[in-house]
C-alpha cells in the first residue's frame, strides 16, 4: 500500500505553520500543537470554516519570503492563510488538484488566487498583500489532524475546473486579471 501511494504522489512538500484566526481580514496566529480539518467545514477554530468553496487557504513559504525580501516584516500567518506550505510550486497547480495533507486530509483546489475588494488589515499592517496574488483555497473533502512539518503531498493534478467553485466566483477573478 505504501509503495501504491508513493507512485500517485505528483509533487512533495511540508506544513511549516498551521494558523487561524477568529475574525476574517486579520493575521493569523499559529496553533501550537496543530490542528483538526473538519470535512466540508475546514478548519475547525478558523473564522474561514464554513459551507463554502474557501475553506482551507494555503501560502508557500517561498511567497512570503519574496514578500520579506522588498522589506515586508512578514512572518507565517501574517497573510491570512491557514497552511504554510515548503518545497512545492502551489502556483504551479490547477484547479480541481487534489492534495494530502498528513495521513487524513485531503483537499481539493478551488480557486487560486482571489479578489481584495477593500485595503484590509493585514494590506495596513503590512504594507502590502501577496494573498490576492498567491494564495490558493481549497475544499476540504476528508478531515483529520495535521500538525506542523506533515507531508503535503499533489495525489492528482486538476483539469482547470472544480465542481465546488461557483461560477461567479471565476467570473469575478478573471475580470479582475484583464
């Protein structure tokens, strides 16, 4: 079984922080000992938990560091996203990809990116927000616990759509990028 399931891994990476908030549009400060994802809610102590195609949000550590090399004082969580991934291109994915995280979870990508209509508060504190830009959100589909420095592991690539991103959610997206 093992050996099965390292042949479907596409791409490999790791959790480098877990992090949550209790209020939408704020930094979010990292769990210490890790956390539960609820399927179909997200995180469990997350103010981004709920029926939606947003649940779970991702940021590379290679993003914030590019973040941190223009002067940005920007750590984990700073951005708003809820893993903080290492070692694997989350721009690189489609949508629809399906990602492991730990021995339970299972995502799946529903939008890359997103639109900031209002300056929020991580934009004030920080100077900037990279999230718009390089943020990836996914639709939890199995839950479990994952703490810092599990596997974050690409099982299938996406065919560009997913059944659980809205159709507005698109249009609003692609006409903020012409």
């Amino acid at each position: 079984m093992e050996q099965a399931r390292k042949q479907q891994i596409v791409a490999r990476g790791r959790v480098r922080s877990i992090n949550v908030s209790k209020r939408k549009g704020t930094r979010k400060m990292p769990c210490e000992g890790g956390a539960t994802v609820v399927a179909h809610r997200g995180l469990d102590t997350d103010a981004h938990a709920g029926d939606w195609h947003r649940q779970v949000s991702l940021l590379a550590w290679e993003s914030i560091e590019k973040a941190r090399a223009t002067g940005l004082d920007v750590v984990e969580g700073d951005f708003a996203e809820n893993v903080t991934t290492e070692g694997i291109d989350l721009l690189a994915l489609p949508l629809g990809t399906r990602v492991r995280i730990g021995e339970d979870v299972l995502l799946e990508l529903s939008q890359i990116g997103k639109v900031c209509h209002t300056k929020c508060a991580i934009y004030h504190l920080a100077g900037d927000c990279i999230f718009p830009r390089e943020g990836i959100f996914f639709v939890a589909l199995e839950g479990g616990a994952i703490n810092v420095g599990d596997p974050v592991e690409v099982v299938s690539l996406g065919d560009g759509t997913c059944a659980y991103t809205p159709p507005e959610a698109l249009a609003e997206l692609a006409a903020a990028t012409r």
